[in-house]
C-alpha cells in the first residue's frame, strides 16, 4: 500500500529473490521459515542534489511497522572476541569454550509471508529478522563514560545499516559482526526449534535443510559444526556428515572480486571460536585435495579454504554444502568451467543449475491489476499458481480487440507512471532545495528502461552514450526519430564506490541538456529515476515497453529485472547473458524482435 514503507531487509537481486522464494515456499505450503536483519536504515534513501547522491536514513521504523511482531522469548546470545579454552566433548573430540568474550542480545521480529490461496486453507510462514538496537544490555555505559562513543554503541549498531562502507577498518569489522550475528543467531534457532520439537539430534539431517543465500551466511556452516560438537557431543566427522547434508549453497556472482573473503586475523580476533574450525576444516580439506590431487600444490593453494591471510567464504560454502547452484544455466557453466572449476573436479556431483525466478502473484497480480484481469479473462486464474498456463495467451495475440485492449493497459500505466513521476521525482539544488518537477512525456512515448543498481558491468554508461547519440541525431536533424522516447534509468551507487556515482552524475547533467534544450524536449528526454526500490519497481514496470539489459556478456549472473519486464507486456534488448538466454529460450524468436548483441 502506498502509504507503507518498503521493510529495509535486503537489496538488489539477493532481497528480492529471498523475498519471491518465501512468498512461493508459502504458496506450495512447505514448512520453511527465512532469517534476516532488521536493518534500522536500510540500505539508504536516494535524493540527487544537483546531479550527486546523496544517501539519507530509510525511515521505515519511523512509526510502528504493522507487520512486525516482536519475539522476545526466540532471543539469541551472541559471542564475539575473547579467548578460547580447548575442551572436550563426551566423545573425547576438542572442542572450544570461550572466556573474556562479548556477548550481543539478538532480538527476534517475526514478519508474516502469507501464501497465496483463493480459499481459506492458506498458509503462513514468518520471516524472523534479528535487531541489537532493541537491548539494552548491548549498549556499553561503562565505555561511554569513559569517552570511548564509538566502541561503547558498536555492538548497538550492528543492524543500523544493510552493507555499511567497508573501506574502512570499523566499516570491516560491523559487516563481520553482522555476519555472524545473522549465522549464529539463525543457526541457533533452527536447532533450539529442532530439539525442542523433535528431541533426537540424529534425525537433525533428515529433516532440516539450510539455504545459503549466497556467502553472506557461510558461517553458519561452522556455527552448526561448534554446536554439534559442543553442545550434543556429536564426533567431528559425524558433525561435519550432518552439515554437509543439510546445508546448499546459491552462489550469485561471476565477478571474482564479490567473492568474500576476510582477513584471517580479524576473523581470528572477532570469532577466534569460529576461527579453530575453519582451521580443522582446512586442514581436512587440503587432506582431501592432496589425496584426490597428488602433487598438485597450485591447486591446493587456489581451492584452500585459508590462502595468503585471507579466509575465503566461497570455498568454506562449497566445501560444506551439499549441493551448490549457480542462478541461470550459463552462470552454472561458467561456475563449473571457470570460476570454481577446480572444486567441480573434485565434487562435480555438487554443482546444479536452479535458475532464479520471480513471483507472477506480486509481479504482475499485485502491482499490474489491469493486465491480470487481461490475462484472467481469457486463461482462467491458474496462472497465478502456474505461470506455464500463461502460454495459452498466444492463441489470442492476433486478434485485433486483444491487441487493442493490451495497448490500452499499457497506456493507462504509462499515466499512471508518469503522474507519479512528476508528484514524487523533484530536482534539487546542491544544498537539497526541491527547486523543479521531473516533466515527463505522456503515453504515447516509448518508455525505454534500464532499472538496476548503477556498477560499470551493469553499462548504465552505455546507455548513456546511446542517448548522446540519439541528441546528436536529433539535432541534426529533428524529423530523424519519429517516435517520442523517454529514457529512464533508475538504480543506487554504493556509498563507496566512486565510479558509480560519477556515472549518475554524468545521467543528470545529460537530463539537465537534452530535457532544457527546445529543439529536441519533444523528442527525448532523459529522467533519472531517483530511490528506486521494490515499490518503485511496481510503479514502472507496468509502464515500461524496452526493457535494457546491456550488462557485459557473462558477467551478469542471472537477472530478475528482466523477467518482471518481460512478464508485463515489456520487449527486451540486451547482451546474451544470464536468465535473458532461457526467456528468449521460451519466449521463441516468433515474439523476441531483437537480436542478442554479440557475446
């Protein structure tokens, strides 16, 4: 509803992909719960001061959030620091207490994801988020007093904000703690749900699987294996059969350098418990290479789990997950052939394809009204449950009443975007003077869109030129392009990553020409789509007829902007690359008009 905040939980492909799987695992009725954190900034709010972003505070928490319900009796103690005791369990097997250490109070918030159903029988699943901002006990008075503001409010400050700037030491350090508040905290939930439920810890594997959304949680992998040990007295190799069953890794990234990895000392000096374990199980890992791969010390140096300071989350997930899954078929082949080709060698019954999806119920039922009751009117209501129903459509695209009736919801979203645009888009001055309205055109326009965050692989920079030279052309000549076309770009920069915020700047200072200039306004114009997120997704993908998907060839993992787009009438122009190979797979050439750009 408009006059509800986006809940801050997550960002970009990663948050939205969790957010559809919940909403289907509900759908289907699978017992499942999600974790999370309760961010209480978010990520950041987007406002463009004179062509820069600017990041602000999401307010979401500003008022109550209605669909939180506070869980205190599911709160978690968690330890950082400190020193470690070796131990043993019953077994005889070293295990690790700790002394000196901080301990985080995690609170619990249980958000509803509630299955779709045309009956009462629907189901309901929760989404659990954990906050440090809401105890009291994390907040050190005492290193107040003393003067030390930073490190008194730290642990307080965990869950302030989704992906602080880590090019500083205290930004490494919160991204760390955050971590591993969110792995040992959820971790130990399942297993507190588990015994408390079930009892016998030997049916643990047989009826508990834990996804890893990419490598954000991979400590929860050495998180289960300390309270296996500790906790139930398991043996090491039986602890490490049970985590190694129940846990699946989804890798999200090609680029090598999003492949996390921490400084071994500062994983040493934050979780030194977690730090003995990723050693034993380095040790037990590079055993096993050697025994697969005699003599191949190369190999052994690029697939160990610790390597050169640095301890490596990726190689930690794949060596303690039972199966690892790229997010489009070609993702998976480049993981397999390329980027974790070593490991396929040694585990290549581990790595599957799961291609990433969206949910037709929030991407077309909820946010495109109009074109649900198009679809329902013809196909029936199935689709909602059963998107492959959708392709009894094509039996009515040529006929002319359908045809007619299609554009005219195109239009009507297109005025409905566009009123939107000019109420909640302003221009600002440098010191954030709302001094202008974002004029756009009506719906007679080719909308053409690129929406996702703004990187140099994504090739906002591309599109960029393009509009450059669409000004040039019209220049020249006014009567070269026909057809009004509004380019829309719309995404976020990373507080840190300087490139990125240059490449908006450039965007808003080509707006500020072409829309001032009068010999090509009632052309082209270029609009920077300010804040976008997943409610300002819902106001502009039902408008959209070219969906931009240019990211360099190979580089783009998979993708879920396009199949929003695709799913809402919009034609796709891109590089072959990611999810798009399989839509133009399904779709067939006979309703994809363009050609891929050469890979």
């Amino acid at each position: 509803f408009a006059m509800e905040h986006d809940p801050a939980l997550g960002n970009g492909g990663l948050g939205r992909l969790a957010s559809c799987l919940l909403d289907s695992l509900a759908t289907q009725q699978y017992p499942a719960i999600g974790y999370g954190l309760r961010y209480q900034y978010g990520i950041f709010e987007q406002e463009i001061w004179d062509g820069c972003q600017v990041e602000r505070p999401e307010n979401w928490l500003l008022n109550e959030y209605p669909w939180e319900f506070r869980r205190d009796v599911h709160a978690v103690g968690v330890m950082y620091g400190g020193e470690v005791i070796p131990t043993q369990n019953e077994k005889g097997v070293e295990t690790y207490d700790l002394i000196d250490y901080e301990e985080v109070r995690a609170l619990s918030y249980d958000l509803p994801i509630i299955g779709y159903r045309e009956t009462p029988d629907f189901s309901v699943l929760s989404l659990r988020i954990w906050t440090t901002k809401e105890s009291p006990r994390n907040f050190q008075l005492q290193r107040y007093n003393a003067g030390l503001l930073d490190q008194a409010a730290e642990n307080t400050t965990l869950t302030d904000v989704l992906y602080p700037n880590d090019n500083n030491e205290m930004g490494k350090r919160i991204r760390l703690k955050q971590e591993y508040l969110l792995a040992a905290a959820s971790v130990g939930d399942i297993v507190g749900h588990f015994y408390k439920n079930v009892g016998d810890m030997g049916l643990f594997a047989d009826k508990v699987r834990i996804h890893l959304n990419d490598t954000h949680p991979a400590l929860a992998i050495t998180e289960l294996m300390h309270i296996l040990i500790h906790n139930f007295h398991f043996e090491w190799g039986k602890a490490f059969e049970v985590v190694r069953t129940c846990v699946n890794y989804t890798n999200h990234t090609v680029l090598r350098e999003a492949l996390e990895e921490w400084n071994e000392k500062r994983v040493a000096e934050l979780l030194p418990r977690q730090y003995r374990i990723i050693q034993r199980l380095n040790e037990d890992f590079c055993k096993e290479i050697r025994s697969k791969f005699p003599s191949d010390e190369d190999r052994l140096r690029r697939m160990s789990i610790v390597e050169g300071g640095q301890i490596k989350m990726a190689h930690l997930s794949i060596y303690g997950s039972h199966r690892v899954n790229g997010v489009a078929a070609l993702h998976t082949e480049i993981l397999k052939n390329d980027i974790f080709k070593d490991f396929y060698e040694l585990y290549p019954e581990k790595f599957v394809n799961v291609t990433n999806g969206v949910t037709q119920r929030r991407w077309i039922n909820n946010c495109n009204p109009r074109l649900a009751e198009f679809f329902s009117k013809r196909i029936g209501k199935g689709w909602i449950t059963d998107l492959k129903q959708i392709e009894q459509l094509s039996k009515f695209a040529s006929e002319k009443h359908c045809q007619e009736e299609f554009l005219e919801i195109k239009r009507a979203n297109k005025r409905a975007f566009s009123d939107f645009l000019k109420a909640h888009n302003p221009i600002r001055d440098a010191h954030g003077n709302v001094i202008g309205t974002t004029d756009p055109f009506g719906e007679e326009a080719l909308f053409d869109v690129q929406i996702k965050r703004i990187h140099e692989y994504k090739r906002q920079l591309m599109n960029v030129i393009h509009a450059i030279i669409l000004y040039q052309e019209l220049k020249e000549n006014p009567d070269a392009r026909p057809i009004q076309r509004m380019i829309i770009i719309g995404g976020k920069a990373a507080p840190g990553y300087g490139i990125a915020k240059n490449i908006i700047r450039l965007i808003c200072c080509l707006s500020q020409k072409v829309n001032g200039d009068p010999q090509v306004r009632e052309k082209l114009r270029v609009i920077y789509y300010q804040n976008y997120n997943a409610s300002r997704a819902e106001r502009i993908i039902p408008a959209t007829d070219l969906s931009v998907q240019i990211s360099c060839a190979g580089q783009e993992a998979s993708g879920t902007g396009n199949m929003k787009l695709a799913m809402n009438g919009a034609l796709t122009i891109g590089t072959e690359d990611g999810a798009s190979i399989e839509m133009h797979e399904d779709i067939t050439d006979q309703w994809w008009p363009f050609g891929f750009g050469a890979t």
